[in-house]
C-alpha cells in the first residue's frame, strides 16, 4: 500500500507541524506503508520524507523539471521521478497511491486534496481521501466543510468521505476500512 501525502514546503510557524509529520513518516514505515508526495527536501514535505526513509521505508518523490532546477528535490529518495508539469505530477501521484492524507500546508495542499476530493465526487477514483489535523491546523476549515454542507452545496455523503482525524494511527484505521460511497458510479481514470 501507498498513501500520497499533500504538506506544506515550510514548516509553518509551530513545532507541532513538524513533530506531526515526523511522527506520521514514522507510522508509514513501522506500517510498511510506502510514501508518494512531491518530492522536496524543505519544510514539512522533507521532514516527511526523512522520517519514511529513516524508519526503512519506501518514499516515491514527483517532481516537476522546473522545481528540479530550482534546487528543490530530495537527495535521499528511493525513487525520484521528474516530470514536465504540474498536471503531470498530480496525475503520476495520484496513480501510485492508494488514498490522499493532507498534512498541515498552504494553498498547494489544500488545491491538491480539494483536487483529489473532486476526483472522487465524480468517480474517477475509489480512494480514501483524509485529513490529518495536527494541532487542530484544520479545525476552521472542517467548520467550513460542514457550513458548505448546510448551505446545500455538498451532500452530507461527500462530506462524511473525508475523513478527519488528530491520531495518526486512528487515521490510518479509517484509511484501511474506508468503503467507497455505493451510490458513485466510479469510472476507470485509465479511460478518462
């Protein structure tokens, strides 16, 4: 199993941020679960990395050409893959993973869950899509979702699919007991 992680290229301006995914990293690999994320050394997404790959896991890095140049790849990687975009790399993740966990990050990450999240509204995939909320980072936007459920702009079922949780073990328990909403028609991405 892999799980694609969406986090911050900074640390963010509390220690917790960093501890979480670091502590997060760990499980992954005490769980053997492999890693895919963007594959940058800084901030959070490197802290990530570093914590896989210390506990003997797998960590899958996608990177596009132009943040190569820019210095920004992890040197420690058990598999880098360079790609030409943005898109590209969004595509190539989200087909190596078996579900999406966003980590506390700023509008990269939030862009790639909602990505994710939309993918599976509207059946492209049957993957397990969560949050990880260290430090109650993502407690005003949980509020939001639920507001937007109200205003009747989410259905409660699409809401109820993200799965939110603060322990990291809770969280990967979801994960794995995750069952796809039976009333999605879900369409082979392969085919899209």
């Amino acid at each position: 199993m892999r799980l694609c992680v969406f986090c911050g290229s900074s640390s963010g301006t509390r220690e917790a941020y960093r501890a979480g995914a670091e502590a997060f990293g760990s499980l992954l690999a005490r769980r053997q679960i492999g890693l895919v994320y963007g594959g940058a050394r800084a901030g959070l997404m490197g802290a990530l990395a570093d914590a896989v790959l210390a506990g003997g896991g797998q960590v899958i890095g996608v990177l596009p050409e132009a943040l190569k140049e820019r210095e920004l790849a992890h040197p420690g990687l058990t598999d880098l893959r360079i790609v030409a975009s943005m898109h590209e790399r969004k595509a190539l993740m989200a087909s190596l993973s078996d579900g999406f966990v966003a980590l506390p990050g700023g509008i990269g990450t939030l862009e790639e869950l909602f990505e994710v999240w939309t993918w599976s509204q509207l059946g492209l995939h049957a993957k397990p899509c969560a949050l990880l909320d260290v430090d109650g980072f993502y407690a005003g936007l949980v509020t939001f979702m639920d507001h937007v459920v109200a205003q009747g702009f989410l259905e409660p079922t699409q809401r109820s699919a993200l799965i939110v949780e603060q322990d990291t073990a809770v969280l990967l328990e979801r994960i794995a007991s995750y069952r796809p909403d039976p009333t999605v028609s879900w369409i082979d991405a392969s085919e899209t």
